[in-house]
C-alpha cells in the first residue's frame, strides 16, 4: 500500500490512550479484532488528543480488510456524540 491509497471506508472509534512522548494515539475501532497504535499526525484534531474522545473518519478499504491501521491516509475526522436512551426520552 502507498501513502496515497483513498480513504473510502467508514469506521467509528474510541481513543484509547495518548502517548505524546512516542508521538502515538491508540484506538478502538469498530470491526477490528485488536487495538490500533497510529503515529500522531497533523489532521487530528484538538478535541480527538484525549482519552474517551470518540469519532468518526474514513480509511483505505485495504486497511479495513486487512485489520490493520498504518495512520498514513485518513478521511475528514469527526466527533461522534452519543446519547443515553435517559437523555433521549427528555427530548421527546
């Protein structure tokens, strides 16, 4: 795979861990069997450096079949805000 495979599928996560010392994020994502370690990079956004910080992005279709993240081609990143079924019926 090259840097410049598309970002075309979709997943959500959860950030895992941030360790800025070794310039890494770990995430769960949905679909994969294990946790994914990425380097840091610039297209991530404040809110996403913390733990608990959930979002939603695209990937390379290979590195979604594959089971394994290289952090070398994303989609637009974005927050994913989950509501409880408590705070959903407030609403209503």
């Amino acid at each position: 795979m090259t840097p410049f495979e598309p970002a075309d599928w979709i997943v959500e996560g959860t950030v895992e861990a941030v360790n800025v010392e070794q310039g890494t994020l770990t995430l769960w994502v949905g679909g994969f069997d294990e946790l994914q370690t990425v380097p840091l990079c610039a297209q991530f956004p404040e809110w996403m450096l913390r733990v608990g910080a959930n979002f939603r992005t695209m990937i390379p279709t290979v590195e979604a079949r594959n089971g394994k993240l290289t952090g070398e081609s994303w989609g637009e990143i974005e927050p994913v805000e989950y509501t409880s079924i408590e705070e959903m019926i407030k609403k209503l």
